[in-house]
C-alpha cells in the first residue's frame, strides 16, 4: 500500500476536483502492473494498472488507495474492471467518501466473489485525500491558513509593507503548498498592499490553482496583476463586474462577504484544498467564523516590533478560556525560517 499512496501523490497538482488515487497490482509476491489517476476525465488508477499488468491481473491482489468506484462518471466503473480482469483480492486503503460510491465499490467486488478488505493504512490516505475527504463529507473544502511572520508574529510593517520578512527557501515550500491547492484566496486589503499574482512559480505546477479574491465592495483595480492571465472568482458584497474575473455576489447581513457560503460555492465547483495568503483582518474573519481547518505558518528570525501588524484580527481576550488551541502536526525548518503546520484543536483539560 505504501507504495500505492506513492504513486497517488503523483497526482498531487492535477487530478482536481477527482481524489489522487494509486493502485499497485501483485502476483506471487511480485508486482505485475501499477498506476496512479492523473487527470479528471482520464482513466483511473486501476484501469492504468490493469492494462501496465495485462493477462496478469488474473489472480491477483489489488492495493488501491481509494475504494474502487462502483457509478459510471466520466469513465467506467472501475469495481467493473477488477471484475472483468480476474482479480483475485482487493485491498483499499479507505472506503469513499463519495455518496455515490460509499461502499457499493467494495459490496459489488465482494458479490462477484473477490476478497476485499479496507483500512491498510487509512490515515496516510485520507491526509492525501483530506481535501476531497472534507468536501464530500462537510460540502466544503478543507481550508488551509498560510501565514509568512517574523519570530514576534508580525506580518507587516504598519504601512503595509511585508516583502520579504520570510527567507528564498520558505517562499519556495509556500509555492508546493499553492501546487497541490485547488484554490489560492486572498482579500482586497492584500490586493492592495501586495498586488500579487498568487500564482505557481517556484515549483514545477501542471495546472496553476484558481485564484479567489474576497472584495466586498469591488474595489480589486483593473490593472491588478492577480487579474492577468488564467480565469479568476471575485466574491462580492454588491453586484458588479470587474475584468478577467468571474463576480459570484454572496452578502451577508453585515455587508460583508458570507464567507461560509462562500465556502459553500467553492466546494460545489469541485474545489478540494483552499490556501489562504490574505491579511490580518480576512485571517482574522475566517478563524471567528470556525471556517479554518489548519494554519500553515512560517516564522522568520526577525523582530518587527508592536507597531508592526499581526497575524489574526482577533477580538481581545480576558480569560484564557476562550483561546484558540492548536494541534501541532509537522514543524521543521525550511531554510533560516521555522515552519509550524497546525490544526484547530480543542481545549485543554
């Protein structure tokens, strides 16, 4: 399975809004044919690992990442070609999320008489997948908060001013992060201060991520050069138009931008794995609204003082009963930086 998830990761920039799947085929201990889903609309895993192995499927055992698909979508149903190919056994990381498949994958192998089993190696799996996971399950995306600060978590001088606090080195993993990202979103005030492209430079991309702007009240400037190039969505308070930009208007009650229905769209245009580069306040917005799921933060060997502007616009505290706790995953360091990944947690007993 370890190396199924391998191959699965293969997919990591391209397969949106499809999960990244792989499977490994072995016979006798040897592995007879293998494949990985590379692109929405193209053959799945199984059906490029079928035909890697030919009459040599036959008595095999399948290791796939992702419960093999039971529906006719794009392409065949993949429970169908392990049948018709003789696979001996299946063995899934995780049964789909997808209400479409939801085990009917696994009962339909089963019924055709083929040994199935599910659970190898979950964890690793569903991290691959978390996206497509959260948007199946919750009908959003999973939203990650990127943050660059210096060591007394500051983002910006008071007048804006923040390239470069991070160093070439995190600037580059921030762009793999972007790559795997079915989405970059940002605010108006970042548009402003910033004017950034947002988009895939550092690393090699296959597709650049679609670019989210949250303006409320339209203000994003024509010749902004997130603007330039690939299609945009702007998500606004008021009705308008803006140039190169698609104008979803979702408002709510205060004027602002719904952000969880914002949320809502994106998950319903296929849209996995958010990363958000945007401003204290727009931070700040999206962890009151509990519409963050992980912060990707790197901090910097710098100190830019109390004038300097913070990370999260975060109303202020009189008990700590009230603070956001984190989860910490992953924390190393990139170049001269430290990088600290971490997921909303829950309060400490």
């Amino acid at each position: 399975m370890a190396r199924a998830l391998q191959l699965a990761s293969r997919g990591l920039d391209t397969t949106t809004p499809n999960p990244r799947v792989g499977c490994l085929l072995v016979k006798d201990g040897v592995a007879v044919g293998e494949g990985w889903h590379e692109r929405a609309g193209e053959p799945h895993a199984e059906a490029h690992a079928l035909r890697a192995a030919g009459t040599a499927a036959r008595g095999a055992t399948a290791y796939v990442t992702l419960e093999p698909c039971s529906h006719h979508g794009r392409t065949p149903p993949c429970a169908d070609a392990l049948i018709d190919a003789g696979v001996a056994r299946v063995v899934a990381a995780m049964r789909d999320p997808n209400p479409l498949v939801a085990g009917e994958g696994l009962a339909r192998l089963q019924l055709a008489g083929i040994d199935v089993a599910s659970g190898l190696m979950e964890d690793e799996a569903r991290e691959l997948n978390i996206g497509f996971v959260s948007r199946m399950t919750r009908g959003r995306p999973w939203l990650r908060l990127k943050v660059a600060a210096s060591l007394d978590g500051k983002t910006a001088l008071n007048n804006g001013r923040s390239q470069w606090i991070t160093g070439a080195e995190a600037r580059r993993d921030a762009h793999a992060w972007r790559a795997r990202s079915c989405a970059v979103l940002t605010g108006i005030g970042t548009v402003k201060d910033d004017d950034p492209s947002l988009t895939v430079r550092d690393v090699p991309c296959a597709r650049q991520p679609l670019r989210v702007i949250v303006d409320s009240r339209l203000e994003t400037p024509p010749a902004a050069k997130v603007l330039a190039g690939s299609k945009v969505l702007v998500f606004a308070a008021v009705p308008g138009t803006l140039p190169g930009a698609e104008v979803v208007v979702l408002p709510n009650a205060r004027g602002k931008v719904d952000l969880a229905a914002m949320l809502a769209e994106l998950g319903r245009r296929g849209i996995n794995e958010v990363l958000v580069e945007a401003g204290t306040r727009l931070n700040g917005s999206l962890l009151r609204e509990g519409l963050v799921d992980e912060l990707l933060i790197y901090q910097a060997p710098l100190l830019l003082g109390d004038a300097a502007r913070g990370m999260f616009g975060l109303p202020e505290l009189t008990e700590l009963a009230g603070a956001i706790h984190l989860d910490v995953v992953d924390r190393h360091v990139v170049g001269t930086d430290l990088c600290i990944r971490a997921r909303i947690g829950h309060e400490r007993s």
